[in-house]
C-alpha cells in the first residue's frame, strides 16, 4: 500500500533538533530586565500617543488591519551622571522597545491579550547596563506598535465598522536616579516625542502575520521623517503591571526539519482531485535548502506547535519570499471528497478559515551579499509544516520553528512517562498543546482565525495543565480577563477576554470557569490569593444561578437560547452537529437535558465554594446548604427513584449518567442499576467514549471513583473513533478539536471548524497522573501538604514513571512488574504527608516525608 506524504512524515521522529545551525537564531542582543513598576500614579506624567498618520480601518475590509507600524521616539538628554534608569510601558498594539537601537526585553508580543476596553499590562524594565550614563550623554528611546489584540480581527465583532482600535499607541515613563540622589521623569508627551508609520513591518496582526521589506530603515533609523504625535484617548481603562501570562520564544525546545522538499509540477489530477506534487529535490541533514520561481519548498518541523519559523537566509534585493504555515499536509492524491485543498504533498490551508487572506509572512530582501536573521516579531502562527516561495532564488542556510508559549522551562513542573509509546506519544501530545495554547490566555487553537479564550476548554483542562507546569500567576491574570467580561448580575462569558465573538453568558459549562478555575488552583497550589481576588465575582455568579435555577429558558436574556453543552461529543442532542435543535429552535428533550447539566454544574460549583469559603474563613454554610438544595432540585425534576432520567434520551447517553455518579444523586440499588446501563453503554458503543467537552473531563475519574476502572483503562488504550489514540494513530501531534478531526482512510473532518491543536481532550492526563500515577492533592490540606495517592496499575503500561515538583516539593511516583509482582516506590517530601492505599485494597495508610518502597 502507498503511504501518503502526511501519513509518512508523521513516522519521522519529531525531536530532531540539528537537521541545520543554530546560528542566527533569534537576536542575541536583546537587553533590559523587568524590574518593579514604578507606583500607579506615576502614570499621570504621560499621555497615550498615536501617530497622526496612521490609517484607520474603514467598514469590513475583510477583516485585515490597517498597514503600516506606527515608530514612537525621544531623545532624553542626561542632566548629571546616571546610576540607574527604569522605563515603564503599555502599548495598544502589539510594541516592542528599542534603547539606542537595541530591543530591550525578553517578552514577546507585549503586552498580551486582555479585555480591550478595561485592562492594558504594562512592563517595567530596569535600563541602567544599556543607557549611556554621562552627564549630557544622550538615550534614544524607540517604541514599534502595530495592531495586534488591538487594533486588528481577533477583538472585533462581525458587522463592526472598522477595528475596536482605531489607533495604535503607546504610553511610558522614564526615571532617571542622578548621582545626587534626585530623580526625575520623563512621560510620553506631544512635545519631546515624535510618531509616525515607518520602519520595515509593512503590515502585522494576530491573524494576517507579517509583511516585512527589509530595505525600509528602523523607525529609530529615519527620525528626521517623524512628525508630532497626537493624544490617544480611545483607552481610559486601568493599566496594571504584568504579573504573569507573559509571552516567551522558547529557544530551547526550538525544532529543526524532520522532511524538506521542493516541488514545482502536479501529476495525476482528475475531475474531483489535484493530483500530486512532483518533487524535484529533498534537501538531507546538513544542507542549504534552496526555492527558486515557480517552486514550492514545502518544511515539515515533526511538531505542530504555536511558534514562529526563524530564517536565516539570502537572495538578490527586492525578492519576496512567501512563507504559509499549515497544520498538515494535502493527501490522498488530493482528493476533494477528502475534503482537500490541493495536491497530494502540498500544504493544507483550507481549515485556517482565511488561507488566503491571512495567516502568512511575506519578506522581502533588501541589498547585501551576507545571510541575514529574520522571524516575525508581530504575530504568532500555530502549525507543523511551511510552504515557502519566493520570487527570486532564495538560499536558506537555516530555518527553525521556535514555540511560543507563556510555559517558560522555568515554570515546567512535572514529567510523566510509561512503558506503553502509544500513551506517551499521548501525554506529548498533551505537553505540547499546552504549550502552545497557553499564551497569555487560555486559548482554544493557535493556528486559525480565533486563538480566543474559550472558558469551558479552560476549565475541563485546568486541573491537567497544574502538573506539567506552574499556572498559579497565568490564571490570576486570566481571572482579572474573566471579572472583565463578567456582567453586572454575575454572568460569566464563553470567552474571555472580551474578543470577537464568544460575549455569550450562563453557558453551562462555559460560564462555570469562573468558580473551577479558582478552585483547581487554590487547591493545586494551595493558593487563597486567587479565591480572595475572585470572590465578590464568584459570590455573585453563585446567587444568580442559584436564583435562577440554572434554568436555561428562565436564562434566555443571557445565553441566547443556545447551549454548547457537551461540545462535539458523539451522543444525541449534540449542539454543534445540530441535533439538538428543530427549525423552530431547541428541541424540549435538549433543553431538558441542557437544565440537567446546567444544575450538574451548580451542584459541583456550590461544593467548590463550600471548600473556598471554608479556607479563607467565610461562611461555608450557605454553600453546603446551596449544594443541597441543588441536588434536591435535579433527584426531583430530573430522576425517577430507580435511577433512570425522566428524559428518556437521556438513558441512551453516557455524559447525564457521569454527571450523576460524580455528584453522588443516586445510591443503592438505583447507582447499582445507573453503573449497569453505563457498562452497557460502552459495551454498546464497543467500548468507545462517546462524550464530548464536558462530559470528557470527568469521565476517567468519575468511572474509576464508582468501580469502573476496568473501563477508564479499556478507554485509555482504545484506538477505535473515538479515542484518544485514534488521533495518535492517525498522525497527531497535539491533542485535536474533533475526535475525528483527520482519518487516514476517510481524510479532513469539517474544514469549517477544524483544529489539529485543541488541548481540552488533554484533560486524560489528568487521569494519568492522578490515577494512574497515583499523585492527588487533597482539598482538605491544599497545595499537595497532604497528598492522596492511590495509584491503580495496568500490566499494559509496563511502567510508570513521575515526577511532580508540586507547591510543597517534589513528588515522585514509579511502579513496574516484574512477573506478576508490583513494585512501587514513592517519594514524599519534607514536611509533607500522604494517604497511601494500595492497588485492590480498602484501606490506606498515612506516611510521613520520605521515599518507599511497595510490593504487592
């Protein structure tokens, strides 16, 4: 059997990291380190200003941003001898900043997504190593803003005119601390500044990319072409420091081509398909890499991942080079009933939603005969593969794929691995959605044109997402996005922060992140900070559902009359696929079903406030008694006395019976009767999962808590649709959107809503590490102080190996067989205490700090 160019490159191992030199990486001159913000109302000594020449979008535009960058620059003459000098900025638009023409700072994409109108982050950094200190030495100071998360698609509603942001602009203060020991500031102002749209980025946005002509002179460069900048008064919200969610290139997990190839002709096309590219050369470890006109050098970088491709290349001056990232590549001899784009070998853009108009970075050259360094430093792409062209011979003596992502190494806090390579391609898989979808908010997918914060995927993810790193200060960010988008009587969003579309409140499910994310981090972490900040918020959302109801219909001002619910799972009454609706709107079984789950939620939220009220010492009694009286509520609207639902459908399903195991709604023989028919169901379904968003994120640990874990293991090495390693097998690199979203035998799932980077099925890792690994914490001593571990071992993994650098030190758990011994051993760590039960058994036993050793 041929194997398809897709199929094949994904057998390539991905962490080849020397196919090319690292030279030219990423700019090595970068200097400045953050530093404290200077006090708030140090503000007051600037203005926020814009360019009186930068364009602004008008009507739809087709959703691009304006052109051009928009350069702020001063010129501060020193008054005496400098000891030390602090800057501090905020930026509407995506800015980077330049002392005496060097970039100042680590970050990347400053300063992050927020809501648009409410909060802006600012970023303080401590200049003195690069200023020219003398007296009457001068420091030039440079600033580049373009559009991003302000200014551009990614915040702007459909039907809008023009862009939220009209304008880009900045904002900032200098200290300088003389060697009397006075000080003095210097804000951003109309009269020592100067603006205007200059430099080489000709056009940038989170969606478009980067348009760059290298022959244009830095902003700091061409001063004299500068004019009086104009007072900025579109943003009057608060401007915070950063403290967390910051953005970072990952340099060092940077990837290097597994596959490199040039194609220029098609064979084969037919009526229905493109046919197949002609490949003219495969460029092998070690060599230049070449595209010329008429060419096609498609790069396959092994690893889909939110990055940006770094250049280090050459050609004549005014060549263009075109470079489109894509997330997989065209097969099946381009067949369109596989729901392709072009030929076979080829890249795929048709699932980005704008391959055309966006998501792409154009460079061109200017005159020189020496390699020069180039990657965007105005956008981000999410992808595996780049088709490259250009209008002149190009030589590329390197080209890396270097990750962004808000998890520096430096925050990574667990490894996990195991015997079986299929579970561990599955935890990679995991570790690198992560990475790439936790950028500065939460976000659903890097790649397409949404990259928004979608709270449910947030929520069902939360708990996984603590264990391979610390998120402790990306969530205090993101909650301060949440409280932002919240409304006046407590309703959470789908989105936040407050994007293009996603403003929908009381989406069960959705809004509930509002009180899970709190909770999961206090109780990962040990934190009371995050629940002291979100309080007042979670308080209020709590007496609206709990006067409410939850109750869908009585909602209907808030959520619009549609629920999400349980995103894409397989069962009937699915929202998405439309079968939980008729012409005339929401079928009566669905909203029936969607009340069920939305009281699923404000059972499981009340408990959760119950335990945040308890540990910041509030009143816990009301929360305990809301649970109740929520519980009450779904046995006498939702159940009959032997544990069936009264909506019948809903006894067909597998997410209604989790929800009421996991909340404990039915026992004796009535929970005895609901395990059976769930058993049934998944023998039915030939033990496959049939869940989708919500109902996936308590599925492992709900089955294993009421004695299925035989199942929650049947599950985990399952490799039909749908399963987790389905995708593995069928080429995933990171967790996907859809069960299905690509089958070698069938092709593309729907291209309209299609992602191959979608981290919310990661949330079995939750499972793996809390089970299977045995590592929990306990929410009566949070932080890990008290630690649960009750691993439950499977022959077929072979072994366990983890390591948890948790809130109260490291963790470690390893279990193997040898025959049918188990051997585990575990590490605890001072000052810390574990509940230990073993495998099959009842009882557990208490250990103090320590590493030990098990057989059984």
């Amino acid at each position: 059997m041929k194997m398809s160019l897709h199929c094949f490159a994904n057998l390539i191992p991905i962490m080849i990291l020397a196919f090319f030199s690292n030279s030219g990486l990423i700019n090595a001159t970068e200097v400045g380190k953050r530093t404290d913000a200077l006090e708030a109302s140090a503000w007051n000594e600037s203005k926020w200003i814009s360019a009186v020449d930068a364009s602004v979008v008008k009507g739809h535009n087709n959703g691009r941003a304006a052109d051009g960058a928009s350069w702020f620059v001063s010129t501060v003459r020193n008054e005496q001898k400098i000891v030390s000098a602090k800057w501090m900025t905020a930026g509407l638009g995506v800015y980077q900043l330049y002392v005496n023409g060097k970039p100042v700072g680590r970050e990347f994409l400053k300063p992050g997504f927020t809501h648009y109108a409410k909060t802006k982050r600012s970023f303080t950094y401590d200049i003195t190593d690069i200023i020219r200190t003398k007296p009457n030495a001068e420091n030039m100071l440079s600033v580049q803003v373009t559009p991003g998360w302000w200014g551009d698609k990614i915040i702007t509603p459909g039907g809008h005119d023009g862009m939220i942001g009209k304008k880009c602009a900045f904002r900032g203060v200098l200290e300088l601390a003389f060697s009397d020991g006075s000080k003095k500031r210097y804000g951003t102002d109309l009269k020592n500044w100067k603006a205007g749209i200059a430099g080489p980025v000709k056009h940038a946005g989170i969606f478009d990319g980067e348009e760059y002509d290298a022959r244009e002179p830095m902003g700091y460069e061409c001063v004299d072409e500068l004019s009086i900048p104009e007072e900025n008064t579109e943003f009057s919200g608060d401007i915070l420091p950063s403290d967390g969610a910051e953005v970072y290139l990952r340099t060092d997990l940077a990837l290097a081509p597994v596959r490199a190839y040039a194609w220029k002709n098609i064979e084969g096309a037919k009526e229905n398909e493109f046919g197949k590219v002609i490949i003219t050369r495969e460029f092998t470890s070690g060599t230049e890499m070449t595209v010329s006109p008429g060419e096609t050098l498609v790069v396959d970088f092994g690893q889909n991942c939110a990055g940006v491709p770094s250049f280090v290349f050459k050609a004549a001056e005014g060549t263009v080079l075109t470079c489109l990232p894509a997330e997989l590549l065209n097969d099946g001899n381009g067949a369109k009933i596989r729901g392709m784009d072009g030929p076979e070998g080829s890249c795929h853009r048709e699932n980005l939603r704008i391959p055309h108009t966006g998501i792409r970075l154009d460079y061109t050259f200017a005159a020189g005969n020496n390699y020069v360094t180039y990657y965007p430093h105005c956008t981000f792409f999410g992808y595996r593969y780049v088709a490259i062209t250009a209008t002149g011979n190009v030589a590329i003596k390197s080209l890396k794929s270097i990750p962004v992502t808000s998890i520096t190494k430096e925050l990574e806090t667990g490894i996990i691995t195991t015997g079986n390579n299929l579970v561990n391609k599955l935890i990679s898989n995991t570790y690198w959605g992560q990475l790439s979808n936790y950028l500065s908010i939460p976000t659903d997918c890097p790649q397409r044109d949404e990259r928004l914060g979608w709270t449910a995927d947030t929520q069902v993810f939360a708990e996984t997402g603590t264990f391979f790193a610390n998120t402790m200060k990306f969530f205090h960010k993101w909650m301060r996005d949440m409280r932002d988008t919240q409304n006046s009587l407590g309703g959470f969003p789908g989105v936040a922060p407050l994007a293009q579309y996603g403003d929908e409140k009381m989406r069960l499910g959705w809004a509930d992140a509002g009180i899970i994310v709190p909770w999961t981090v206090w109780k990962q972490f040990g934190d009371t900070q995050i629940i002291e900040e979100n309080w007042n918020a979670m308080n209020l959302f709590m007496n609206h559902i709990n006067d409410t109801k939850y109750n869908h219909e009585t909602l209907c001002s808030e959520n619009g009359n549609y629920q999400w619910a349980d995103w894409l799972s397989y069962e009937p009454l699915e929202s998405c696929s439309g079968l939980a609706f008729s012409p005339q709107g929401p079928l009566p079984d669905a909203i029936s079903y969607w009340n069920y789950l939305s009281a699923s939620y404000w059972v499981i939220d009340a408990f959760m406030m119950r335990d945040m009220a308890a540990a910041t010492g509030r009143d816990a009694g009301k929360y305990q008694q809301m649970a109740d009286s929520a519980k009450a509520y779904i046995k006498e609207n939702f159940l009959n006395e032997d544990g069936t639902f009264k909506t019948a459908i809903l006894n067909t399903m597998q997410t209604p019976a989790l929800f009421a195991l996991k909340n404990q709604l039915v026992e004796g023989e009535a929970k005895s009767k609901m395990i059976d028919r769930l058993r049934e169901n998944f023998a039915q379904h030939d033990l496959c999962l049939q869940t989708g968003f919500l109902g996936t994120s308590i599925l492992m640990a709900t089955l294993t808590e009421n004695g299925m874990e035989d199942i929650a293991y049947e599950l985990l090495f399952q490799r039909k649709n749908p399963s987790w390693l389905y995708s593995v097998d069928n080429g995933a690199t990171t967790i996907w959107e859809r069960w299905n979203s690509y089958m070698i035998d069938k092709g593309m799932g729907p291209r309209g809503m299609n992602s191959f980077n979608h981290y919310a099925y990661g949330c079995v890792c939750e499972w793996i590490w809390e089970t299977v690994a045995g590592i929990a914490a306990d929410p009566v001593t949070p932080g890990f102080k008290h630690i649960i571990m009750k691993p439950i071992p499977d022959k077929r993994l072979g072994h366990v190996t983890a390591k948890y650098r948790s809130a109260a030190g490291l963790i470690k758990s390893a279990w193997k067989y040898e025959g049918d011994t188990w051997i585990w051993k575990f590490t605890i760590p001072k000052g810390v205490t574990a509940t230990v039960t073993l495998p099959g058994e009842i009882k557990s036993k208490n250990y103090g700090s320590g590493t030990y050793k098990v057989t059984k």
